[in-house]
C-alpha cells in the first residue's frame, strides 16, 4: 500500500518528530510511505486569510506535487480538510483530492482500529485528555484517532468539560483575534488541567502550537503531544 | 496591527459578561443535545429534511408567496409588501396611525424583523409608545440597551443588573429573585396589554397553503400581543415560509429543541385571521408585512443558503468566539455565525464583510445547525470576497507569500531559518502572536533532515510488516429506523401525556378539586356547580376551557377559536383549566386533525429563563395548568 506523506508546514519547519512518528506508524501499518520533496505548503493560511488568488497558486503547485493515483497522508486535520474539501471550494469543477488524515485513513480506509504496545511497562497508565481538532468535522471524523490512542494499554483517557469546543487557534486568527482565541484557549486549558490529565493530546499541531503557545507564556501545569507521537512510542 | 471590531470589543469586555454568556451559551448548548435526542431518533436525518424542505420553499419562492398571499386574504388578513425597512416602517406607521391617530401604546412581542428595521426608534418618533413585553426585551428597553443574542436578549446580563433596572423603573422593592422580577413585569406589562389598541409581532413561520401565521413562545406575551388589542401586525421575511402546515411538526420540535432544549415551546400559536364573529376576542384587523430588505439579492448570490436559518440561535451558543465576545460584538442585530454571514449578506459585504474574520472556522456552528446551513464555508467565500473588494486588508502579504511557497528550493530554506527568524525580526504576525503566546522552537529533529538519512539506511522491517488490510472499514451505522421522528409511545396516551404534562409543570386533576376562586368559563361548558363566575377574563383567576384534544408524546393541548369561545381564557388568568376528552398519539397526528379556525398548541405552563437561565412559570401566561381529563 503505497501513500504519499504531506508533511505540513509546521512540521516541516519546527516539528518534525511528528513528521517521523508519521512515517512510523504508517510504515507499521503496512505501508509504504513516499516523500515527495518538492512540496511546499498547502495554501491553507492565504486561503484562511481571504486570499484565494494567492491559494489556488501554491494549491496549484501542491497538486502538481503528488502523484493523483495514489493516496495523500497528513498528520493535520487541517490540511487534509484544504486539499480534499478547500480545493474543491477554489475549483468546484475539480474531483475532490484523495487526501487523508493520518488516523482516517488508518481506521476508515485500511480498517486499523488497535495498536499493540511494545512498552515495558503497560500497567503504569499515562492520564490524557484528548482534544478532538475542529477540522475532523470538515472531513467527516469522530473518534478515528482517539479510539487507535485508547487501544494502547498504558493509556488511559479521561473526559473532560466542554471537550467538543475549539481550542482558539483558528490559523492567523490567532495572531489577529488575539483576545479571543487566547481566551478560547485558557477556557479549553482551565477544562483539560481540571480533569487530572497529564498530556493534551491532539491530531493537529496548528492546535497543540497554540495551546503551547499559551502554557509556556502562562507556564500552567500541563504537557502536550500529537497523537501520533503516542502511537509511534508505543510501537517502537 | 488595526484590531477588527470583534476583536476590540472582547478587549474591553469586562470577564463577568463573558462569564455569563459563557455560562449560559454552554448550559443551551448541552440542553441542545437533550431534547433533540428525546424529540427523534435520528435528528441528523430530521436536519437533513428539514434543510431539503427549505431548500424547497426558497426554489419556489415566487409561487409559494402567491398561494400565502392569496390564502391570507381569504382568511381576512390584509398583506403587505416591503422593498426595505423605510417601506416596513411607513406600511406599519400608516396601520398605527389609522387605528390609533392620536398615538399610545403599542406592544410588541419579541421580533428579530422588527430589530432589523429599528421599528421602535420609528415609532416612538411618531409619537407612540412601544413597549417590548417578552421579559429579556423589556430589560433590554428599560435600560437603553439592545439585544445580545437572538433568543436570549439579556444572556449578558446577570440578576443583580436587572434587578438595580426594575427598582429604578419603580417596578417593585428592589429583589433578585428571578421568580419575583418576573411578577413584578407581569403586573406592570398587564396594563400596557390592556390598553394597547396596537400589537406587533413577528413570524415564526407562515404557511403557504392554509395563509396560517404561526408564532411560538414560552411566557405567554406574544399571544397577549397578538389577541387583546384591536389590531395585530405581523413582520416576516420573505424566506420564513414553509409550504404545508404538515411539515410544522419536524420544524416545531427542530426550533424548540435547539433554541431552548424543550421538546416544544409552550405556546405555538395557529393564526387564521381576524376575529371572527363567532369568537369571543381577537384582534379585529390583522395584518402581515412581507418584508424584503436584501432578501431577494442574497437569494441569487453564493450565500442563499442562509435563508435556510429559522433563528433557533444554536449557532450562537456553540460558537467559541461569540461565547467570549457576546453578540454585542457583532455591533448588528444578527450576531454570532449567523450575523456573521446574514449581516454582511443583506447590509453589504464592503461594510460588514470583516465579521467573517472573527471566527475559527470550526465548524461547530454547521454542526448544530437544524437547517445544516454551511456557515464555515460560507464565512470563507466571504473573506476571499470582502480581500477581491478590498474591504479586508490582511496584514501578511499573501502574494508574497504565495511566490514563496511555489519555489521548493527558496521555500525550504526559508523554513529552515523561520524558527530563528521569528525570534528576531519583529512583523504583524508576531507581534499579534507574541502578546498571548511563547513563541514556537523547533523540537527534536528536522524531517527532512531524517528522512534522507532514512532513505540511506535500511528500513527496520516496518514495510510490509504491519497489520495493514486492503479492504476500506467504513462503518455502516445505520439507523432502521423509517423517520427521523416520532418518539416511543408508553402503551397507554394518557399516562404519556401525564407524565410530560408534569414534567412541564402542568397536572391532572378533577372539578371536584378547583379551588374556590372568581373563574371565567367558556359559553360552551356545562355549567359547573358551586363556582363563583366573572365575565372579566383580565379579572379571573381561574380560565377554565374546553380543548379540541391532548396530544400524547409531547403533553400538549390544543384549543380552537370558535363557539364564542375566549382565546385570553387560557391566558390571562393564573390558572387554566382545561377539559379535554381526547388524545392522539403525535404531533403529525394532531396536524391532520386541528381545524382551520385560529388555534394553540399549550405545552405546560407560562415560562422564562430570560435571568440567567433560572425558569420561571407563570410570567404572563397561567403558571397553573391543571388538565381534566373528560370521559
């Protein structure tokens, strides 16, 4: 099963384990996983932003990228949601791109729903609270990636209040609605620290660089960690 | 980095406003999910339908507005027409000042149409007195405020405020007792209702086919509104159509269930024209104003689809932003999503085309939405349209940008530099960034740099190797269900209805039991021995009528004009009594059987949550139900 792996730009430029542990779950998957280098962004943020000339150029570059015939992986909730959903806003003439998050396309299309851990010490249980990203909704997810998390024995998910709100990210909204999304934010942080977790884990590292974001200026008692990178420790 | 108007509003916001609709908006939200579970059993496939019945009447507009008009004035309801709010409000005032030529109170039942035009600011310059009767819309009067959400006006204000606002309108000793600050509306809105010549309402829906205006409410003010003075009008958009009075129950349980978690509202008010001359009240000239105001524009752009909206605000609740900023934020009468879309849509996107900025994009909006109205997308058509008309200027250069990212060679090292750049060179970003957030730093190793190294060196057996299958898993949950509503019926209607009816405040009871108090009795009751009567229904303390019949799964009672009857029997007094004989099983069942005369569907007793979600019964209605079951 060959898969294309749409880095993002994120990854790409500060977290790039996440790209790894990425290519480590889909490789333990059965998969094999191709990089193609050229690739760049998106075009998600001009096309946020209202810049959709802008968009369509790199989107038109991106797809120029990755071969059609075969399936795009990416970590990001977000960016799958802009290849597969956003382009087809750009360009309503055009096939909608066989784009896939990580998890839904592990759980939706290949059928996994369970990890095996290859911890040490599966009894000690780690608390994690974890925060579905909004962009699942524009694909059509549930819980794909929480349910390939909680079949890990060492984990163990606890719920938290107001879990189905967005955390305040929002991509540049978050740089521009500063107020907003930093209060929709410690809203989300306050509900998740009260919950006894002890990491925040997510499938969007739009979300977690935000919530970062926000712990370390206020330094709140509270770690994060994308799901995948659960799952590649689990399994290495 | 100009702030946009959201933004700076939630700045200034004190934390305890933000608190309260917070609150407020997250208890609905839950409510939300409570009752649209007990009201169907599969409401994604009643949104669905009820999205595809809208979609329905806004292709067929034009015939359908037609058949309204035309089944209106044989039902003797006078129609009008208004290009835009300066017609509405001529139309309206030319009404106020036949009826009413020296001026005087006009009350008014809570309408979003009638915030839309500003139709108090044009009354009141005419010389008349307007007087907003459902609770949340009388604080927002008093106090010189507007409303902060569109079901719940005063979500941003707590009891302390309102209470300060009562004492120094001298309604009452100062309390914060929700249940007291209601009785202290209730006498004082009494008089206005008694002496008002002129009420105005909005619409809810109105039905092509039967020319049937139908309201719905909780406290009881909209049908006072509607009933006691001389002349009732009523304001609608264009698009708050619906074609058959069959499809009323799917949309009466959508709209109730996600505004207010019930089942449905207490009151749904059935409006077949003007009193007739076989009832005992009702307004003597109805009419209804057919408002425009952009609607036909926006039905033929990119954003016809917010149309669908029956302003539940659900939308409004879920939303993280307006949950921190309140609707006040929006600065225009439609807030949250849906304001932030309708707004620009009808007022004109070089205005308020920035409202489609202050969102996440989310998506829980769409989520809730009874009508599955695409608002994130919506909201992103916007931006690209508000950026083309140069209505919005973002602060990055996105062309710039753009170059950038389709050079691989450039794009790759200027990410390799962006984890240090970002920590020098000061831009909008970053400063936008930086007074909320710590920065982002690279964390362990760069992929690229990995991946090459990877492509060097043997895979570790992980090709291949996996669990992978080929076959696609999607998962098939299907509902068996043949509707998407009706809910499961105890064997028995009666101990269905009783159930509900309790749960909504009401009870069953017997004649034998009434208390002995001053009651007003429907011409067609047999008379009932050792009751002391009045024929003051504003005087009564008990109304005692007959129902039409009882409606098993949502413990309601319907009550049609008609034998001299008095519709403000079931209203004006504390009590009500009703005498019923016979039920159906459904909300469908009971539409095929209601006659056409003006009728109500009562769903328990009077109620608000107007201050701070507490309820209250009995504000202007009965807070007394007692149902008497008639073998």
């Amino acid at each position: 099963m060959k898969v294309q792996l749409m880095l993002t730009c994120l990854c790409d430029a500060f977290f790039g384990e996440v790209g790894i542990a990425a290519v480590k779950v889909l490789q333990h998957a059965g998969c094999e996983v191709i990089f193609p280098e050229s690739q760049t962004c998106c075009g998600q943020p001009p096309f946020n932003a209202g810049d959709w000339k802008a968009s369509r150029k790199i989107a038109e570059h991106c797809l120029t990228v990755f071969d059609p015939a075969i399936p795009i992986v990416t970590p990001s909730g977000s960016c799958a949601a802009m290849m597969r959903e956003g382009y087809h806003l750009l360009w309503p003439d055009r096939p909608h791109t066989k784009c896939y998050e990580v998890g839904e396309y592990l759980v939706k299309h290949l059928g996994i729903t369970e990890f095996q851990s290859k911890l040490q010490n599966p009894n000690s249980k780690l608390k994690v609270a974890f925060h579905r990203a909004c962009h699942g909704r524009g694909l059509g997810l549930t819980d794909e990636q929480e349910r390939l998390v909680a079949s890990l024995p060492n984990i163990e998910i606890v719920p938290f209040a107001q879990a189905e709100q967005c955390c305040g990210f929002g991509g540049a909204f978050a740089a521009t609605h500063g107020k907003l999304s930093s209060g929709i934010g410690d809203e989300k942080l306050k509900n998740v620290i009260d919950s006894g977790a002890e990491v925040l884990v997510s499938g969007d590292m739009g979300c977690l660089m935000h919530l970062n974001g926000l712990i370390q200026k206020e330094k709140l008692p509270i770690q994060t960690k994308h799901y995948l990178q659960v799952l590649a420790e689990a399994i290495a | 980095m100009k702030r946009l108007p959201v933004e700076r509003f939630a700045r200034q916001l004190p934390q305890a406003k933000t608190d309260s609709v917070r609150n407020a908006s997250a208890q609905k939200t839950q409510s939300r999910l409570t009752a649209l579970a007990s009201s169907f059993y599969n409401s994604e496939e009643a949104r669905t339908q009820a999205a595809q019945i809208k979609d329905e009447v806004l292709d067929n507009l034009p015939e359908l507005q037609g058949q309204l008009v035309q089944n209106c004035k044989r039902n003797g309801v006078q129609v009008h027409f208004a290009k835009d709010s300066a017609e509405a409000n001529q139309i309206i005032l030319d009404i106020c000042k036949r009826v009413a030529p020296d001026g005087g109170i006009v009350v008014k039942a809570k309408s979003m149409a009638t915030e839309e035009i500003h139709l108090n600011h044009h009354l009141e310059e005419a010389g008349y007195e307007p007087v907003e009767t459902d609770l949340g819309e009388y604080v927002v009067q008093i106090d010189h405020d507007t409303p902060s959400h569109i079901v719940t006006p005063i979500i941003h204000k707590n009891r302390k405020e309102i209470a300060s606002s009562f004492e120094r309108e001298n309604l009452g000793p100062y309390t914060e007792v929700p249940e007291e600050l209601a009785m202290q509306a209730r006498v004082k809105l009494r008089e206005k209702f008694k002496n008002a010549k002129i009420g105005i309402s909005g619409v809810n829906f109105a039905i092509a086919e039967t020319g049937r205006i139908v309201l719905i409410e909780n406290e009881g003010n909209n049908r006072l509104s509607t009933t006691a003075p001389y002349v009732h009008i009523a304001l609608m958009g264009i698009e708050k159509m619906l074609a058959h009075e069959s499809d009323l129950p799917l949309f009466l349980k959508l709209l109730a269930g996600s505004a207010t978690g019930q089942q449905l509202t207490t009151y749904i008010h059935l409006i077949s024209g003007r009193k007739r001359e076989d009832e005992a009240d009702g307004p003597s000239e109805v009419h209804l104003v057919l408002l425009d105001n952009g609607r036909s524009r926006v039905m033929e752009g990119p954003y016809r689809d917010i149309l669908r909206c029956i302003r539940c605000g659900a939308c409004l609740n879920v939303c993280p932003v307006y949950r921190q900023a309140s609707g006040h934020a929006y600065g225009h009468v439609y807030s949250g999503p849906l304001g932030a879309v309708l707004a620009p849509a009808l007022e004109g996107i070089d205005k308020l085309g920035h409202l489609a900025k202050a969102s996440t994009l989310c998506g829980a909006c769409e989520e809730v939405c009874p009508v599955k109205i695409p608002i994130p997308n919506m909201l992103l058509k916007l931006r690209d349209e508000a950026t083309r008309i140069g209505a919005i200027k973002d602060p990055v250069q996105w062309g710039i940008y753009a170059t950038g990212a389709t050079k691989p060679g450039p794009w790759r090292l200027g990410l390799s530099l962006l984890p240090m750049a970002s920590k020098i060179a000061p831009h909008p970003m970053k400063t936008g960034w930086g007074e909320f957030h710590e920065l982002p730093h690279r964390e362990g190793r760069a992929f690229r740099d990995w991946w090459k190294s990877e492509e060097t060196s043997p895979h570790d057996g992980g090709v291949g190797g996996g669990q992978g299958g080929g076959a696609s898993a999607e998962s098939q949950d299907k509902d068996d269900h043949p509707t998407a509503y009706n809910s499961p019926l105890a064997p028995d209607p009666w101990q269905t209805f009783e159930s509900k009816l309790t749960s909504l405040g009401g009870r069953m009871g017997t004649l034998e039991e009434l208390p002995t108090k001053v009651a007003f009795l429907d011409p067609d009751l047999p008379n009932i021995p050792n009751l002391e009567t009045t024929n003051d229904v504003w005087q009564a303390d008990i109304g005692i009528t007959l129902a039409d019949f009882a409606i098993a799964e949502t413990g309601s009672v319907v009550l049609s004009a008609g034998n001299n009857r008095a519709r403000l029997a079931s209203l004006t007094p504390p009590t009500h009594v009703v005498l019923v004989k016979e039920i159906v099983a459904t909300l469908e069942e009971a539409f095929a059987r209601i006659t056409d005369r003006t009728s109500v569907i009562i769903t328990g007793t009077s109620r608000t949550a107007d201050i701070e979600g507490v309820l209250v019964r009995g504000v202007h209605g009965p807070k007394e139900l007692i149902v008497i079951r008639q073998e």
